[in-house]
C-alpha cells in the first residue's frame, strides 16, 4: 500500500490551502507555461479563464520543467545551449495553520546558464542540477539565487561527454557514470561526489541508466534490471537496489514520474504498458496493459490517487494509482501514431487544480477537462504548435 506523506515545501501549500484569519480573503491562482514544438515562444495563460498573460521569447524551441516551489520555469533549450529562467510569479509560504499565496506578474529573468546541449532538469530541495551533455558536465543553482538574478554556478564534471544527469544533494551530487569505452552509448551506473567533485562512493552500478524522479523523501532512477533507490543519509546519500519482479516481463522503465502526496513513482514499461512502483511494498511493481500505445503521463498533485496517461488512438485515461486500473478513458483528439521521430510533436498533458489540460499540436489547440467529472469542458486556441506544458499555482490567503 503506498504510504501518504506531507512536506513542508512551498510546493506542497500551492494547493488545497484553507483560509483560517479573519483580516485575509482566499485567492486561487493557476499558470499554465506552454512552448511551441517549433518556434523559440513560451506562453503564459491564466489556466481559470484560458486568457493569455505574457508571450516570453526564448533562444530556440524549449522543454519546459517547474522547480518543486513552483516560483520558478526552467526553459531547457537543447539546440540553443542556454537554459533560461521564468519567475512564474506566484509563490507561497507557510505559516503553519495556513498558507500565504502571493500572486505577481511572470517574467522572463535575465539568469541563464549556457552550455553545450542541455537535456537533463533535476530540482532536489531547492537545488536544480542541469546537465549539459555535450560537456559532460552538470551545473547546479539555487532556485533562489536564480529568482534574486544572482546564481552562483557550481559545475562538477564526469569522464566524458554523454547523456547524463545529475541529482544534487545538499553538498553531495549523485553523478552519472559514462560508459568510458563507448560514451554516446547509455550509462553504466551512479557515483556519489562531494562539493569539490570528488568521488565519496564505488560505483554504483546502472546499465542503461535513464529515467529518474523523486517522490517524498525517495529518489528513483531506473537501469536495465530495476531501480536505484536514493534518500539522504547520515555523511552522504544512501542508495539501494530495487530489481524488477519476476513477475513483470521482459523490459525496463525509462521515464520515471514521482506521486505527489502518495509516495510512489510511475514509469513506462514497454511502449504500451506502464508500471506503478511501490519501494517500500514486499511486490513492489504492479504492470498495467494500456489499450494502444503510451504517448505521455502525468500524476495529479491535487487528487494523488489519479495518473493521468494519453494514447495514440487519441484518448486520454484515468489511472487508479492505488486500485492499478484504468477507471475512465476519454475520446480528445485525432490519432498521434509513435511511429516516425521520438521529437515529433505530439500530446502533452498538465494539471491544474480542478482541469486536466492536454496540448494539441496538430490542431493548435488546448483541451481542457474537469477533473471531476472527467469530462472535457472546453478548448482554447494556440498559435503554432503548442507542445510542452506545465503548472504553477493553487490557493492560498492573501492579505
């Protein structure tokens, strides 16, 4: 059975907060980040009345990832060599019996990080790793910092060029390991390295490492045979292995999400299934057939036991994360075949408060869906190709 937890994070009061003073009003607040598969644009939208609220130019074509706070959009551009920043203005704070939501204008920063071939996104504690593959070399800010214009930039190097990540831990980064003989070639493990880059650990080994998330106090990262399980230790983070049941059949995970107030991760197995996975439970890995092939998944922060996971056949399903079934199946859009590109432009999914939003590229179309009934409830028009997206927001007092 998975486990609930609650953090004290920023990002744990940016949604389901209650207003308990009596001199405060209740403020909801959602943003939608959406790039264009094509073009160098990120728009912001208000996600309550579909409005747009600012177009932000980027270098090239973007990934977009959130910090775990959610103050802060990360715009990883591959081909431009440059990751810039977005305060998303909306941001909470704590006060114990209630939360404060403070509600600004987004912006565009001047913080970026440049870099050869940027891929790889990891917020861990308010610690956000990139990795530039072309480098081999991962560069850590504070979100902070980076919302304060002035990030102090630590890089910790590995062997080669590759495609890797890096997971910051306090002072300590958990590092990826190139295959030496053949770096364009997946990786062979995870080290532990200190705040001077000095390796504090033996190799941990990962075949094929790729795939990683956080959910709690645990991180994943999935290998050939099964999982790395990572949490913070007494001198330095500790880091057991998890293999695959031999009960699932032949394959691995390669895209790992993290539940959000369950502890579990959700991941791919295989091009038309996905798997649900438990690290504390005795059978920890539980395999669910989609109907055709998977295209995107997403967990829900608001409702943590519903997944979300969008097919080629154009359907978007509701996935019991603690039941393990597909409970509803929606009709969205026009076929997206997998075959062709990995980069094609093709459905992304969101969630923000009480809508699931699922991009359209083709159709330059955003559908929205109440999370309630599930149903869909509207569409917005997008110029281009909207592709990636993402969430920031929730509710709060205001004073």
């Amino acid at each position: 059975m998975f486990r609930f937890f609650r953090t004290v994070s920023a990002a744990a009061l940016l949604t389901g907060l209650s207003a308990t003073a009596s001199l405060a009003d209740e403020l909801t607040a959602w943003r939608l980040f959406i790039s264009d598969h094509g073009e160098p644009v990120v728009h912001v939208l208000d996600a309550l009345n579909g409005n747009e609220l600012a177009t932000f130019n980027t270098k090239a074509p973007a990934g977009l990832y959130r910090s775990d706070s959610g103050k802060t959009v990360f715009a990883v551009q591959r081909d431009g060599n440059i990751v810039q920043a977005i305060s998303s203005g909306i941001s909470a704070s704590d006060h114990g019996d209630h939360g404060d939501l403070k509600v600004e204008d987004a912006k565009l920063l001047d913080t970026a990080i440049a870099g050869t071939k940027p891929v790889h996104f990891v917020d861990h504690g308010g610690n956000v790793a990139l990795f530039f593959d072309g480098e081999g070399i991962a560069r850590i800010v504070s979100e902070g910092d980076t919302l304060a214009g002035s990030p102090s930039i630590r890089e910790v190097k590995t062997a080669a060029p590759h495609h890797g990540v890096a997971i910051a831990f306090g002072d300590h980064v958990l590092l990826t390991e190139p295959n030496k003989a053949k770096p364009e070639e997946l990786l062979v493990g995870i080290r532990v390295v200190d705040a001077e880059g000095a390796r504090v650990s033996d190799l941990h080994s990962c075949p094929d490492l790729h795939g990683e998330a956080a959910s709690g106090n645990l991180v994943a990262i999935a290998c050939a045979k099964g999982l790395l399980i990572a949490q913070a230790g007494e001198k330095e983070p500790s880091i057991e292995f998890l293999p695959y049941s031999d009960k699932l059949p032949e394959g691995k995970v390669t895209m790992l999400l993290g539940g959000k107030g369950l502890q579990y991760f959700l991941g791919n197995y295989g091009p038309s299934a996905v798997v649900l996975i438990d690290p504390t439970a005795d059978d920890a890995f539980r395999r669910i057939e989609l109907p055709t092939r998977r295209v995107h998944f997403a967990v829900d922060p608001v409702r943590p036991k519903f997944a979300y996971v969008f097919t080629e056949d154009g359907k978007l399903h509701r996935l019991d994360v603690v039941s393990g079934e597909i409970v509803k199946s929606l009709a969205l859009t026009e076929p997206y075949s997998m075959d062709g590109h990995w980069s094609d432009p093709r459905p992304r999914v969101a969630v923000a408060g009480d809508a699931i939003f699922v991009t359209d590229p083709l159709k330059s179309t955003l559908h929205v869906i109440d999370a309630a009934s599930f149903e869909k409830n509207r569409d917005i028009a997008i110029e281009g190709k909207p592709f990636n997206i993402v969430a920031v927001g929730g509710s709060g007092e205001t004073h």
